[in-house]
C-alpha cells in the first residue's frame, strides 16, 4: 500500500506537473508563434497587396486605349533618358 501512495503521489505530483508545465510552455510559444504570424508574415503580405493595388489603380487610369497617348508618354520617355543620360 506504501508502494502504491508514494507511486500515485509521484504521478500525480511529479509526472503531471512536468506534462503540465511542458503543456504551459508550449502554448506560451504557440501564442508568440501566432503574433509573429499574423502581423508580421501577414502584415507584410497584406501591406504589399495593397501596395500592388494601389499602384494598379493609379496605372490603370493611364491606360485609356488611345495610340495617341501611349506615343506621348514614350516620346516623354525618350526625352527624359536623353536629359538623364546626359
């Protein structure tokens, strides 16, 4: 019966308070795991969507489909590669 009180103490104190205090840590690193997850993997993912999407709206707005504009924007172009270079 001795045997058995000091086994069943032992579980209960020992064993449990070490799968438990094993438990405690590794959702303490899954918390801090999911906050480095979600703002800084998806934020940076999130921030560079938007990005790509508001640099596309403002592209599009250029994009009118008349020939005459796109020769003005090279012509523009070439202008500006001939000051830069020089």
């Amino acid at each position: 019966m001795t045997v058995s009180r000091i086994s069943g103490w032992f579980d209960a104190v020992i064993i449990d308070g070490i799968v438990n205090g094993a438990a405690s840590v590794q959702v303490a690193f899954s918390w801090v795991s999911g906050k480095i997850d979600k703002f800084g993997v998806d934020g940076l993912v999130n921030l560079l969507a938007d990005f790509v999407r508001t640099t596309g709206d403002e592209v599009r707005q250029m994009q009118t489909g008349r020939i005459q504009n796109y020769l003005v924007f090279a012509v523009m172009g070439v202008i500006v590669l001939f000051l830069v270079i020089r």
